[in-house]
C-alpha cells in the first residue's frame, strides 16, 4: 500500500539547515520504494545489472534526464554493464524526501521492462 505516492511528486530544492529524515522516516519511505534501494549510513543505493555496456548507458541516460528534470542528481558508479546509484541529499549530508521521490521516480523507468536484468 502506497502512503506518499512518491512518484508523482516532484523533487522540491532543499537548503542547509533542514534537518535530514530521521532513522523512522527513513524506514517509511524505504517501503515506498522497490526492494533494490537499501540503505547504507546516510544514503540509499541500488545495484543493477545489463545485459551490456550499451543498455546500462541508455539506463544511465534516462536516468540523467530525469535528474535534470527534478533538479535532484545521483552518484553513478558504471563498470560495463553495472551500474550502482548513490542518492543523498548533500545540502544536509543525509537523507530527504527527494531521495525517495528520486528512488520511486527511476522505479517507474525500470517497470517498462526495457531494461530487464541481465
């Protein structure tokens, strides 16, 4: 059952001084999100694997595309068809809503099946 319908909303900019979610929030939203995303101290990441080098940057294309557009941009680790996403927000060295909004957001880019694990 899904409480924050994160992937319809949108990242909002988030300034110092804003406190990063607490440890219950965090657990929350990670329920929201797909199973890949695991947390890890102050950050949420997820592993994926392609069939090859060419699916993992058209992976990492539309997820650059989607950054911009929410103004909200993951750490990408690529080794040839792996791929690992970092995301935190580094205005409070931890976790916020866009984070998850982020995470639910490249959730929905997964469902298609386009780009199916190798």
């Amino acid at each position: 059952m899904t409480i924050y319908n994160l992937s319809s909303k949108r990242c909002i900019p988030c300034e110092g001084g804003t406190p990063p979610l607490t440890a219950q929030e965090v657990e929350n939203f990670l329920k929201e999100v797909s199973s890949i995303w695991k947390l890890e101290g102050n950050k949420i990441f997820a592993d994926f694997k392609f069939k090859d080098f060419k699916l993992a940057m058209k992976f990492i294309n539309k997820v650059a595309d989607l950054a911009e557009i929410e103004d909200h941009h993951p750490a990408i680790e690529v080794n040839y068809n792996k791929v690992k996403l970092v995301l935190w927000t580094h205005a409070i060295g931890g976790l916020s809503e866009n984070d998850f909004i982020l995470a639910a957001k490249i959730d929905e880019i997964l469902k298609g099946g386009e780009f199916n694990s190798a």
